[in-house]
C-alpha cells in the first residue's frame, strides 16, 4: 500500500507518534539515498510504500547523480521545488523541498493542492511562494522544520542529515508521552479537511497526482510568499 491510500483510510486514526515516524522512515530513506550522491527526483506520497510498520521509497527510475542534465520538467507537481519548476537542476535541496510538502501532507491527510489543476497556474502560484495552509495542532517543531524545507531559498532548506536529527528528537519526544490519547490530532479543522478528501475517491486521486514532463517558460525567480498572501 502506497502512502497515500494508507494515509486516506488511516488519517482519523493516527496518533503524532505514527505521523512522526512516517516522516522518519522517509527522511531515514532519502539520507541513504544522498549518501550515495544520489537525488531521487521524483519524491511523492504515490512511490512511498508501507511494509509491515515501515515505510519505503521506490520508484527510483529517476535517481541519478547529482551532475546528471535532464532537460524538462519531470515529477508530480505539487511535490516539485520551485527552482526545479523554473528550469533549474534537480539538487539535494529539492528533494528536501518535497519532503515538506509530504510532511504537511502527513499531518493533514490529504494530498497538497487537492483543489487545483496540475498547470501552469498552479506552477506559477508555488513559484510565487504559495503553500499548503499549516494544519491547526501540528506541533511547533515539526511545523518549523517543514517551513525550512519547503523554503524558496533553498540555500535555507536543512541538508538531509540535519533532518534526520531533528525528526528523531521529535520522535524520542512524542514517543516519551505516557497519555497518548492526548497527541491525537482528531479535530474539526481535521475532520472538514478529511470530508473534502472523501469525496474524491483513490482513484481519481491517483489519476490526478501521477508524475508526467512539464515544459514551462518564462517564470520569475522563486520567493516566499508574503504573510498576508500566504
């Protein structure tokens, strides 16, 4: 089972804890893989897959060298970095990017930009600086570190490494609670959230965010969106 479908069937039931350790396993796989001076490329809740209590990357047909060219666009958009987006080459950076985006996709449950076409407009808006809405109750730490990876400058995205650390005092955190009834993140906010996910059946959602070629032009430089344009 795919992370997303696991994600759809499971979202009212899990605890940060579990939220956490997703993120983990994720990280956990993305720092092996840069260990071997390799970028994924292609990173998305559709290719991270859920064996037993452990969660995998696959998918690899795009991981290459650092210095390897690719001349277009290649991902499932909502996940690619916006220097990507613009036509610059895929580095460790933008693998870093599209773990925040599969951080905020663990705390809220559903895929990023669920009401948006995958094009140019939507290209245009992440290159301008927009981002999934913060989901109420996420913790502050976790909060933090998925606002640095998705980061329009990616020299302020953390390395994979510095990820990794800071994920694992989290978990060691959240797994030191003894009320665990206590980090459910069951909400109204989560509830509305997951009502609009229902609606759209896996299917269709999987149809939506596959990975195919983008060619866009003439983008300006990424930024960060504004606080009032956020």
């Amino acid at each position: 089972m795919d992370l997303r479908t696991y994600l759809k069937q499971n979202h009212n039931k899990l605890m940060w804890k579990e939220r956490i350790q997703i993120a983990y396993d994720i990280i956990d796989g993305i720092d092996t893989i840069h260990k071997e001076n390799a970028i994924h490329r292609d990173l998305h809740s559709g290719n991270i897959l859920k064996k037993r209590q452990r969660y995998y990357i696959s998918d690899l047909g795009f991981c290459g060298p650092v210095d390897k060219p690719l001349n277009s666009v290649y991902g499932n958009l909502p996940y690619i970095a916006p220097e990507v987006i613009i036509g610059k080459k895929s580095t460790f950076a933008s693998d870093i990017y599209s773990i925040g985006i599969l951080m905020w996709e663990i705390s809220s449950g559903q895929p990023p930009f669920i009401n948006y076409e995958h094009n140019y407009d939507l290209a245009m808006k992440i290159v301008n600086g927009m981002r999934p809405k913060i989901i109420p109750g996420t913790p502050l730490e976790y909060k933090k570190l998925m606002e640095q990876c998705w980061n329009a400058d990616l020299t302020k995205r953390p390395d994979v490494y510095t990820l990794w650390k800071e994920v694992k005092k989290l978990l060691l955190k959240f797994q030191s609670y003894q009320d665990e009834s206590q980090k459910q993140i069951i909400s109204n906010q989560h509830q509305q959230l997951s009502n609009c996910y229902l609606v759209n059946s896996i299917d269709s959602i999987n149809k939506n965010y596959t990975s195919k070629t983008y060619q866009f032009e003439n983008f300006p430089e990424p930024k960060n969106a504004t606080e009032g344009n956020k």
